[in-house]
C-alpha cells in the first residue's frame, strides 16, 4: 500500500482525495503528491510519542485528513492500528466505553488514537495525540514493508458475537487490492465516491485504499452526509463524473425510499451516464427493489447493468466474488425455491467449494455452506490460537449459497436459516417480503425461527397499530403469497422505533434480538391494540 502511495507523488496536482462534509459545498482537497511528506511527518511525531514497530493502538476510524493519514503513519512506522467505530452521538457512551476496553484488554493495545469524538470519552488506556496540522517532511520517501508485515487489524462484523479481530498483513492487503482494482478497471485519470465507514471492511478497503492503490480520485464523505441527502450524493456523483462506487443494499432501499416521488424530469437532472460499477454487497440484495431503482433512475442515465452484486469478509481482506464490469446480472431460482442473485464467479486465487448439512461437499445448485481457501484469507484470528481453516484448509464462512453454472449465490446465514416443510429459508426472504408492504418501515424488520414458530417483529406506520388486527392478517396473508408459507398472527409483533440492536456495519444482532425476545424483554414492545 505504503508504495503504491509514493508512487502516485507523480500524479498530477489536481488528482487525490477530495473529502466533502455537504455535496454541494467544495471539497476539502489534499493532493497525492502531498501524501508521502504528511505521512512521514506524523510518522516522526507518532515515534517522538514513543510508538514504535509492533505498537498496538486502538484506532477509531473517524472519517477525517487527519486521522487517515494517522493511519498511513502508523503503518509506515510498523505499528498495528486496530481499526474500530468511532464513537458518535447516539451510541450510548457507557456501552461504547466497554467496547473500548474490552479492545484495548484483549488484544494489548498500549495507545488510543484521540480523535475528536472522544473528547467525552473515558479511554481505558493513555491517549495517542494526533500529529499537529501542517507537518511535513521534505523530499520524504515511505518504505514499501514485506509482505508477512502486519498492516493493520479489521474486525468481523460481530452479528452473532464479539467482533473477532482479522489481522491484515500487506501482502494479503496488496492481493485483494489487486482483485477488486482489475474487477472493476478503473484508471488513475477516473474517479470513485464513497461514504462508507472507513473501519468497515468495505469502507476502508473497498471505498478507499483501492483509490489509493491507482491513484484516481477519491470523492470522500462520513456515511451520515448520505443519509442526510441520498439525492444529493447522486447529484454530486453525476457532477463530479464520479464512474464508481461501494455501497450495501441498504443504500439502494434508502435511495428508492427517499425518490420515488420525483418526476422523471428531475431524474433525468442528475446525468448518471458515466457510472460503470457499483459494487453492491455487505447484505442481501432485495431484488424488487434493486429493479424499481434502475427503473427510477432510467431517466438519468444509469445503466442496467452498472450495479456489481459481491461477495466478500473481513477474513479475506474483502472482496472474494463479484459480478465483472457490464456482466449480465444472472437471478435464477434457488434450491429452496425463492429468486436468488448471482454474486459472480469467485476470484481466481480462491478456491471455492460448499458443504450440506450431511458433510457432503456439495455438486451444482445444491444449498451448503460456503468454504473458502487460498487467496488472501488470514490464517487465524488476532491473538487466538489455531488456524481458522478446518483439517481439510477450508474455512467454513457461516454463509450458505449455491453455485450454478460456475457462479456463486448467496442465501443466507447459517444462523438465520429456517425450515419449513423440509424447505430451507432465510430470515432475509421473510424480511424482504413484509418489507414491501407499504405500512411497514424499511430496515426495521427481524424474522427468526423460534422452535416450530415463525416470529416477526418489525415496526410498521400510525395506520397499522391502530388497526392491529387488520394489519397483522395482511402481512400473514402476504407471506403466503410471497414465499408460501403461513405465519401465525400471534407471532407477528410490533416494536416501537430502535428496539433492534445492529452491529457496527448495520447488519442485525440477530442472536442477541431472538434472546431479547425469548427473555421477555421485548414484552410491552409488542402492540396489543391503538395507542399503544
């Protein structure tokens, strides 16, 4: 990485990382050919701190020119960031407080960047100060580091426990790099947006280092400037000719959500022809969504084929799957019966196989859970004993999908399967349907199977909880007639707003939720009637 970085110090001065804190306000602009000199300066000031090779620090990853360059200083020093979510306003201080220490405890973290954010934090090591601005080392060069050296620590999302840490070395690093920059071709003279949380996988990797590994222009923003104006960043990347980007479904649901009241005039306002790849993964894909999205943005000029569905994990860097550049999107009929997208051939460097649940690797289109080996998978989790692959080197992801002619689909989680009729459903499929009614709010549905029960809990609008019953009976109703099967009434349940904990990539804490449910914790969330 640290090389590709000194070698875009011949970019042209007009080229680097533009980061925006409104799009349509101008961007804070640093050029590539800054960076080795910035990089090395914080490196210097970091070491007079006393860090040195092999230093762990706890690294909130805010979305700022200081602290990413903190990051790049750290690496170019030797020193291991642990890159974790920074803290924000709405996270209750005390829980993220723990979070911290258990961090720092774990994995013998000696420093705590001190970013802004945690100014009303307590930290539960000493904090490290970030570099004072404007420091700079003329005629710097950075090390290009082996490729055992480790880069940095990215974590699992932590659905169904504590994140696990995923140690990065530069040579797995620089692999994947080179899987998704030839995946999606861009050149240095192109540009790419995104608003991805940089300590996410797919922020840090995916949205930005990729950037940096060609040296093309880097459209910056924290992911709240997209949830502030969706249409303002569609905007921004027809104006800026932005040909790029790295989003989760959840940005394709919200985008729909928030403009599919504007005419196709104002559509037609936001230029999006030059768009050729979006990668598109991080959750399942809701595929009446997806369509009614290209459809709206028609007008616009976005092209059917611009959306990439992928496949990735922490424990492989990111990406291990993803539909190539202009490739048909292939839908085709899973095994269990449901519409299912093609997340495209696996990289060549990995190999790929599925197990059922008899032990048996499994041949085309049959459902199991996905393996992995090769390419650039770590060989163990941070600072935990043993490989992660099993006797055999495979590593069992947890994900379940199938293949079909040589491409990958995903189905689900291990852990959000459900059986019915000697059917293997997802709770994704259950959500994805009750989340097409329109009194349902969107993003706010959790479907598990508890025992021989079905439950659904999910928010919905005025109109549905003052009518309980009638509003229960449809979404009952739906399920048959989405996916065939019936859901008892009593086992429908709604939740008032932010009753659902979500990881720190916004996935559901799926466990925690059912547990939540099974010890009554949930009572008195469940609506029995109006005004409730």
């Amino acid at each position: 990485m640290l090389e590709h970085i000194q070698r875009n110090q011949e970019c042209p001065p007009e080229r680097g990382l533009h980061l925006y804190e409104k799009y349509g306000d101008p961007a804070e602009f640093t050029p590539y050919r800054d960076f080795p000199e910035r990089i090395a300066a914080s490196a210097d000031f970091f070491r007079e701190q006393g860090i040195g090779p092999g230093t762990r620090v706890v690294f909130p990853f805010e979305t700022s020119v200081p602290v990413i360059f903190a990051f790049l200083a750290l690496m170019e020093i030797g020193a291991v960031p642990l890159s974790v979510k920074p803290f924000v306003l709405n996270t209750p201080r005390e829980g993220y407080q723990e979070f911290l220490a258990r961090v720092a405890a774990d994995f013998g973290a000696a420093r705590i960047l001190g970013v802004p954010t945690l100014a009303a934090v307590d930290l539960p090591v000493e904090a490290l100060p970030l570099p004072p601005a404007g420091l700079r080392r003329a005629g710097a060069r950075l090390r290009t580091p082996g490729d055992d050296e480790l880069a940095f620590v990215q974590f699992s999302s932590g659905s169904t426990s504590f994140p696990k840490g995923v140690p990065v070395t530069h040579g797995r690093l620089r692999a994947n790099l080179a899987m998704i920059t030839r995946t999606d071709g861009r050149e240095p003279e192109e540009r790419v947006s995104s608003w991805l949380p940089l300590y996410h996988d797919m922020g840090l990797v995916g949205g930005m280092l990729s950037c940096f590994t060609v040296g093309c222009d880097l459209l910056l923003a924290e992911p709240v400037t997209f949830l502030f104006d969706a249409r303002g960043w569609w905007e921004h990347m027809g104006r800026e000719r932005a040909i790029g980007t790295v989003i989760p479904n959840f940005a394709v649901d919200y985008s729909l959500k928030l403009m599919q009241d504007l005419d196709p005039e104002e559509i037609a306002e936001l230029d999006l022809s030059g768009m050729r790849s979006i990668y598109l993964g991080s959750e399942p894909i809701n595929l009446p969504n997806l369509e009614a999205f290209l459809d709206l943005m028609a007008p616009a000029g976005l092209r059917r084929d611009v959306f990439m569905p992928c496949y990735g994990m922490a424990e492989a860097v990111l990406l291990v799957a993803s539909r190539p550049v202009g490739g048909e999107i292939r839908v085709v009929t899973s095994p269990s019966g449901v519409p299912a997208i093609s997340v495209g051939r696996p990289m060549a460097e990995f190999a790929v196989r599925l197990r059922g649940e008899d032990g048996r690797v499994c041949g085309e289109h049959e459902l199991g859970e996905i393996e992995l080996a090769g390419g650039s998978l770590a060989e163990a989790y941070f600072d935990r004993p043993g490989s992660i692959e099993g006797p055999d080197g495979y590593y069992a992801t947890g994900d379940i999908g199938f293949l079909d002619a040589g491409e990958l689909f995903i189905t689900g989680r291990i852990s959000d399967r459900i059986k019915v009729g000697g059917r293997s459903l997802f709770a994704a499929d259950f959500e994805q349907a009750v989340e097409q009614l329109p009194f349902v709010r969107e993003g706010r549905t959790a479907v598990a199977q508890i025992g021989t029960d079905i439950v659904v809990l999910t928010e919905v609008d005025r109109e549905a909880r003052d009518d309980v019953p009638d509003s229960r009976a449809r979404i009952v109703e739906h399920l048959v007639r989405a996916i065939g099967v019936t859901v008892r009434a009593e086992d429908v349940h709604y939740l008032k707003p932010g009753q659902l904990p979500r990881t720190s990539s916004g996935k559901l804490q799926r466990r925690a939720i059912v547990a939540a449910y099974e010890q009554g914790q949930l009572e008195g969330l469940t609506l029995a009637g109006p005004g409730s």
